[in-house]
C-alpha cells in the first residue's frame, strides 16, 4: 500500500531549503504572463493616483544666506566699526556661535517675524491640481478686525466686480455663501474682517476664488521654525548659514532679510541697553569717588591745618629739620659767647686788686660796642701808664685819666651784665624753640604718616576715576 501521510520537507545541514522549493526565473515569468490582466490593472490605476498625489503636493522653495558674527567695536577702529555697519555685518556682545543660533532660531525671533511680515494670513491659487501661495501677488488682502485670541480659519474670496466680492465656505459648499463689499468690514464664519483690493488687482482676478488661511501667530512661527535651519559654517569659526524652505521663493527672501534685520535691532537694542546700564553704573561710581575724593582733600587740609603746615609735609618737616640743625648752631654759638662774657666778667671782678691791667678782647663776643668800650678803655690804661712814669702820681693829667678809667670799667661792667643777660634770655627763647621745633617735627611726621595714607587711597581712586572716564568715553562712542 502506498504512505498516504504528508511528507515531511527537511534541510540540508547549511539550513538552506532544498533546491526543489526555489522558484526558478522561467517559472516566476509564467506567472507574470499568465496574470497579465493583474499587471496592467495596477498600473493603470497606481500611476495616475501617484500623477495626483505629486500634482497635488505644493511646490517647495529653498533660499540660503549667510552672516558674520563680530567682535565688540570698541575693540576695533572707528573706522572698522563704520565699515561693518554699513555693510550690514552682524554685531554682538560675544563670539559664542551656540548662542547667536539658539536666538536666530528661537521662537521670539519667528513671532515677531511672523508679525511684521503678517505671515498668520496666507493666501492661495488653485493651480491644476495644486495650490500655490501667492504671496505678494495676491489681488486682495485680508484684515482681521476681531479682537482676542483669534481661531484658526479658512475660506474663499472670489472678486465679482470692482467693488464686491463673494465669500464661500471651501470649493465645494457653493451655497453656504455671502457678498461683501471691498473695504468695509464683514462677518463670515465667526471671523470679522475687510477685503481690500491691493495693487495686483485686474479684470483677471475677477472670478478667481482666492484661498485665505488665517492661523495664530504661534502657530505660524512654529511653521516657520520647522523650514528654517540655522547652522554654523563648516570650517569657520565666525559664520552662520541660514536657510528656509518655503511655498514662495520670494515669502522665503523676505523671512530671512527679516530674520537678520529683527535680529540685528534685537542685537543693538541688548546693546544699547547694556551700553546704557554700563553708563549708569560708571556715573554712579564717579560721583561716589568724586565725593571720596572731595573727602580726602578735605581730610588733608584738616590735618595741615592741625600741623599748621599748609604746603607739603614732606617740605615742611625737611624745613623742620633745618630749623632744628640751626637752633643747634645757635645753642652751640651761644653757649661759647656766654662762656667768654663769663670770663670777661670774672676778669673784671679781678681786674679791681690790680692797678694796671689790660682787658683781653675775645673775639667770641659779638657785641661791638663792648669791644670797642674794651679797646677804648686800654688804650686809656696804656696812655695813663705811660704818662705815669714820667710825670708821677699828683700830676693832674694822670688823676684826669684815671678817673676816666675808672667811669670806662664800670660802664664796662654795666654793659657786660647787661649783655651777659641778654645772652641768657636768648639762649632760653632759643631752646623754647628748639623744642617747639621738635614737637612740630613729631607732630608733622605722624601726621605725614596718616597724610601719606590718605594720598595713597586718593591715587588709587585717581586711577579709577581715569579708569572709569576712559570707559564711559569707550562705551559712549560705542553707543554711537
């Protein structure tokens, strides 16, 4: 009897079916061939769905730019900075290109592009299959008077003659429809808006449905932030490629001359801001030294007061010390004219047990009258002796100049005490002084010490109120 039971199909040991199982070409082509009909039905219904899914897909446009991020102009010339700015370069406070991508895509930057374009209302042409974004070329324009946050919306404006025009729902609702007149303001599907004509209108836009799409301004920079691409330059360190894809080559141009504008005004707007806190603060910083400053003279003049010094210490205590070193000198003299008076008085004292003796003349005294009274009166003594040997005592020329020496020595006497006390009140007033001195010296040095404290602080604050000058003139051409 014959095994009735399926066969069992096994594998060689490489794991591969046998050979028997594998379709060869010639059998696959007899299945083609036999199911012809199935063939042509798939192309014949594949290609033309492919045809109206391509023509239906809006046409894409790509438009690129560059920029060049620069450095802060005070680091560079006058003449740099004005070159940058006319030729529209980038400016920003710092090089660090993460950052300048981070602002030139964010989400901010895009709305208020979106704003100033009006880019949350677009408007399209049926084009075959295809709709195309008009852009500028659009005959009408759309103004949205309603207040609030506004609700997606979609319709058809068709100009039916030179003052009206006609709103629909979408192509295919022809009945759920209303006329409006351009320039006055009209409510349709919960919108309320004005239809003007713009410069593009002419008879043939009459009878052209015109799509209007109206979205929020979040939603349109969201938009706008998924066609653009901001990227750094590939081997440069201070360049940034932007590029945006877009249904309107030239909608793409304006989004991206918008997009470096709005970013270099948000750029000199941060700077002038940072320039106008920066001259704020070194205001507030000059008048606070300009007071510590005033402080200080103030307390230098106070303590030269207080010394009684009212030019340069350091000056004033070296005329100090020569003031000291000559009431020295003084003292010295001085005390060696005392010395000889005091000898000249006790040589008078003396001078009475002799009856003819000569006064010595020292030339450490300097008053001049005793030293000529000196002279006058030996000169009588050496007169009266020599008289005195050959006339004798009785003679009355001899009585006559005796008696004149003796008026001479006690005039002499009176003046040497006289002078000899002098000499003592001056030597005292010297001394007086000589202390005075060195007090005034003590005192001006401690105060030299405390004023030299006090200039130190003010040149520190000298070089920081020049510092501070020089920065807000810096900060001030670079506000300009």
């Amino acid at each position: 009897m014959k095994d009735l039971s399926p066969k069992k199909e096994t594998l060689d040991v490489g794991g591969a079916a046998p050979a028997s199982l594998l379709p060869s070409p010639r059998a696959i082509m007899g299945r083609i061939v036999r199911k012809w009909y199935w063939c042509v039905l798939s192309l014949c219904i594949c290609l033309p769905l492919a045809y109206l899914y391509a023509a239906r897909q809006p046409q894409v446009y790509g438009k690129a730019t560059t920029i060049l991020i620069k450095d802060d102009y005070p680091r560079e010339s006058v003449a740099a900075t004005v070159l940058a700015s006319t030729n529209g370069i980038v400016n920003t406070g710092a090089t660090n290109l993460d950052n300048e991508i981070f602002l030139l895509s964010s989400h901010s930057l895009l709305k208020t592009v979106v704003r100033n374009l009006k880019l949350d209302v677009t408007y399209w042409k049926k084009n075959g299959f295809r709709k195309v974004e008009i852009y500028q070329d659009s005959p009408i324009a759309v103004q949205f008077t309603q207040e609030g946050k506004t609700a997606d919306a979609r319709f058809l404006v068709i100009p039916v003659s030179g003052t009206e025009f006609r709103l629909e729902k979408d192509e295919k609702d022809h009945h759920g429809h209303e006329t409006g007149v351009f320039g006055k303001e009209i409510r349709f599907d919960s919108q309320a808006f004005i239809v003007e004509k713009t410069s593009k209108f002419d008879e043939s836009s009459l009878n052209v449905p015109v799509i209007v799409r109206r979205t929020s301004v979040k939603n349109a920079a969201m938009g706008l932030g998924s066609g653009l691409t901001v990227r750094k330059a590939s081997g440069k360190n201070d360049l940034i490629n932007i590029s945006m894809r877009c249904n309107n080559p030239v909608k793409a141009e304006d989004i991206l001359y918008s997009i470096v504008h709005f970013y270099n005004e948000a750029s000199l707007e941060e700077k002038n801001k940072r320039g106008t806190k920066t001259n704020e603060f070194i205001g507030d910083r000059l008048d606070v030294i300009s007071e510590e400053m005033k402080k200080n003279d103030l307390a230098i003049e106070d303590l030269k007061k207080e010394t009684d010094v009212l030019t340069d210490l350091s000056t004033a205590l070296t005329e100090e010390y020569e003031n000291s070193l000559n009431d020295k000198k003084d003292l010295r003299e001085l005390e060696l004219e005392i010395k000889s008076i005091e000898y000249l008085k006790d040589y008078l004292e003396q001078e009475a047990e002799h009856d003819a003796r000569l006064v010595p003349i020292n030339s450490k005294i300097a008053d001049m009258g005793i030293r000529d009274q000196i002279s006058v009166f030996n000169d009588t003594l050496l007169k009266r002796t020599s008289l005195k040997v050959n006339a004798g005592d009785n003679n009355p020329i001899i009585r006559e100049l005796e008696a004149n020496l003796n008026s001479l020595k006690d005039a002499l006497k009176r003046s040497v005490n006289n002078y000899y006390t002098s000499l003592l009140v001056k030597k005292k007033n010297v001394q007086d002084q000589h202390e005075q001195t060195r007090e005034h010296i003590r005192n001006v040095s401690s105060r030299e010490r405390a004023v030299n404290h006090i200039e130190r602080e003010q040149r520190v604050r000298e070089s920081l109120y020049v510092l501070l000058l020089n920065k807000r003139e810096e900060n001030s051409l670079a506000l300009a």
